[in-house]
C-alpha cells in the first residue's frame, strides 16, 4: 500500500492493524451473506466496504502529509512526504468494493414468475 523511502513496502494491517481485520470481517460477512441469498445485508456490506476503503485513503494521505510536520524547514518536509510512495495495491483495494457495490445496485430482484413451475 505504501513505500517509504523505497526500502520497504507496508500493507493494510501493517498501517493500522485493527482496522485491516475489520475490513475483511466485513467482506467475510458480505461473501457469506450472498451465498446465503441475502441481498440487504449484501447491499450494506458492500456499501460499508466501500467507505472503510475511502475512510482508510484518506487516512493514509493525511498520514502521509503530516508524518514530517516536525520538521521546521518546509523544503526537507516536501523532500521527505514525497519519498513516501503510494502503490498499486490501492487499485485492488478499491477494485473489490466497487464490484460489490455494483453488483448491489445492478441485480434484479426475482419475479414470481421467475419462481412458477412448469
């Protein structure tokens, strides 16, 4: 998720541990409820996700921005915040939410007529 320096890599429970676990309970909970057909719990999950992936981009860029503020002399603060890089894995992080939430919104709801014998 981030690079700093260019000497090593962190990911999400390395950034904030807690909050990566409850990122994937409620995925977990999320790909239980679709197995079990249950499209509410399904919705809220997604769209919960959703917002825990934005809540924690916005933490790592305030983290980011504010990790050298310490620093009196603005020009080594810029030097030091951009050697911080962000990585790839935020496209993916954010790929799994938006899927959810689009297969949320972009379901049908089964008709009666879905369900008649023949």
């Amino acid at each position: 998720m981030l690079r700093p320096f260019h000497l090593f890599n962190w990911n999400v429970y390395q950034l904030n541990q807690p909050f990566g676990f409850l990122l994937m309970l409620v995925g977990i909970i999320g790909i239980i409820c679709a197995v079990l057909n249950q499209s509410k719990v399904t919705k809220l999950a997604a769209f919960i996700s959703l917002a825990l992936v934005i809540l924690l981009l916005i933490a790592a860029v305030l983290k980011v921005k504010t990790s050298f503020s310490f620093i009196p002399f603005k020009g080594i603060n810029a030097f030091l915040t951009r050697q911080i890089a962000f990585k790839w894995g935020w496209y993916v992080l954010f790929a799994g939410p938006l899927l959810s939430v689009a297969g949320a919104l972009f379901t049908r709801k089964p008709q009666i007529s879905d369900y008649k014998q023949v």
